[in-house]
C-alpha cells in the first residue's frame, strides 16, 4: 500500500455577438413582445453575451438596455455590446419575466433533461448527476475535472501510486500511522465490476487529538452506489469495531461525509489498539444489497 499525501460551463453554443444595432437591444418593449413565445424564446432573452450562461436576478442593464449576468459584470468596465458605460439601471421587466421563464439546467449539453425556476437553479447545478466529476483523491492538490469514464484513466495516469487489489474482500493495510500532522491513506479495490476507492484521513485536531475517517466511495453515480454496501472492519486480541454503510458516490466526495462523522471514527489510543508496529490493517468487505 502507497502512501498518499493529497494535500462555468453553460452546456450553451457560443453565437456571435454584434456591436450596436436596434435588433440586440434587450429592452422592455423586446420582453413584452416575447411573452407569448415559447418557453425557449424566453430563456435566450436572458442570455449573457460574455459566457453565454444565463443573467439571473438581480439584473442591471447598460443605458441601452443591453444586459450581463452579474459573475461578468463584476469583470468589466463597458458594456459588451454597444461598449458604452455599464452602469447600475435595475431591469425590473426582465426580472419579472424571469420568475415565470423555466430555465434548462447548465448542464443540458451533458444530457440534463431539468428545466426550473432560476430560484432553484443553483442548488439543482450544485448536485447535478451531469456536472463534471472531480479527481476523487482526498484533498485538493489535485484540479483534474471530466467525465465519470475518464475517472479511472486520470487515476491511473496521474496517481500511478494508488495500489488496486481485486475482490470482495481485502484487506486494507495503512503504513506508518504515527506520521505526524494530517495524512490520508488511499487504495483501490475492484469488484462485480466496479471500482471503489477506500480513504483513511487523519485530522490534527484541538490540543495535538488525532482522529481516523475511514470511508468507502464508489467510481460511479449515487444510483450505481446505491446497489452495494461495504463494511470496514478493525479486529485485535479480543476487540473489534465495525461499519457498515453505503459507499458515497465521487459526486459526492468524502468530505460531507467525514465533517458529520458519517464513516468509520476513532481516535489515536484506539488506532493503537488494533495496530501491529505503527500499520493498522482495515478489513474491507464489499457487497451488493
């Protein structure tokens, strides 16, 4: 085992924009007039001319009445359009139309079929099963994004150290515990055909406490999570401690996890009850439900 110290895309085409001209003004009469369009039609009002996501409330127009979401205004001096001043001029009109237009999630080139209110568009996005999945390494050194079939090529491309070992039933085995300060412990394991990633993090906490979270995360969706179970398991002269749960789907990560104890826990004088000279060994059982 492998010591492991792991320290906006709109899903919309870009279309061209043009300087000036009547015809991109975005103005009250131009939203009143598309009130009667289709739900789409509607949507492509709200269109930021820079990113290409959409301008959500609150939004502010330049003097002509053109419109940028507010992530880009904080970026620029003039307007993208027309390059005039951009200005503060509150869009009230298009604010209104906005509580009524259901828009598509930005990840619908993805293949995210959700179309809602733009209230609880950034909550939908934030746990989309379409978003791009994160390197699933523990920690944040690593920034590599892509789909969930890329996931294990980057693994073994860019964390060649990460050990794999096939079946079931394993058995973890952490090296050097008593390394100071936080370290996380990682290793594959591979079974009815998919991969999982087992994580030991240890936290310095309060006054030099240690603790150990051990957990267990499928390379794979919450849905495909929900069909396994995994049991990590410590045994010694006479003790044993024991967990089992669902294993966390990578969309998810380990940290949400880890913050609400929702894992195997246990402190430094525990981990010395079940280590052999400074290793400790997890027994690691995978199953399907």
């Amino acid at each position: 085992m492998s010591l492991s110290r792991q320290p906006s895309s709109s899903g919309k085409q870009p279309r061209q924009i043009h300087n000036g001209g009547s015809s991109n003004v975005t103005t009250t009469q131009s939203v009143l007039a598309a009130a009667g369009s289709s739900n789409s039609d509607l949507a492509s009002l709200f269109e930021c001319p820079v990113c290409f996501d959409y301008a959500l409330p609150p939004i502010t127009q330049c003097q002509s009445g053109h419109i940028v979401c507010q992530p880009c205004k904080q970026k620029l001096n003039i307007c993208p359009t027309c390059r005039g001043p951009l200005g503060n001029i509150r869009n009230l009109a298009m604010e209104k139309v906005a509580t009524t237009v259901m828009f598509p999630c930005k990840y619908s080139s993805s293949g995210c079929p959700v179309t809602l209110l733009h209230t609880d568009k950034q909550e939908h996005e934030e746990t989309c099963e379409y978003r791009p999945y994160c390197c699933p390494c523990p920690g944040a050194s690593c920034k590599w994004q892509g789909s969930l079939e890329q996931v294990m090529g980057h693994l073994m491309q860019q964390h060649k150290s990460i050990t794999t070992l096939q079946g079931e039933d394993i058995v973890f085995l952490a090296t050097d515990i008593n390394l100071p300060g936080a370290v996380d412990w990682v290793m594959m394991q591979s079974c009815f055909g998919h991969n999982f990633m087992l994580v030991l993090e240890k936290q310095e906490k309060l006054e030099g406490q240690q603790m150990f979270y051990a957990i267990v995360q499928l390379i794979g969706t919450r849905k495909q999570a929900e069909n396994f179970a995994y049991r990590l398991e410590l045994n010694g002269h006479r003790r044993r401690l024991s967990w089992e749960a669902t294993p966390r789907s990578i969309h998810d990560g380990v940290q949400s996890a880890i913050v609400a104890s929702d894992c195997l826990v246990f402190d430094t004088n525990i981990a010395q009850l079940f280590a052999d000279h400074g290793n400790l060994g997890i027994n690691v059982t995978i199953s399907m439900c």
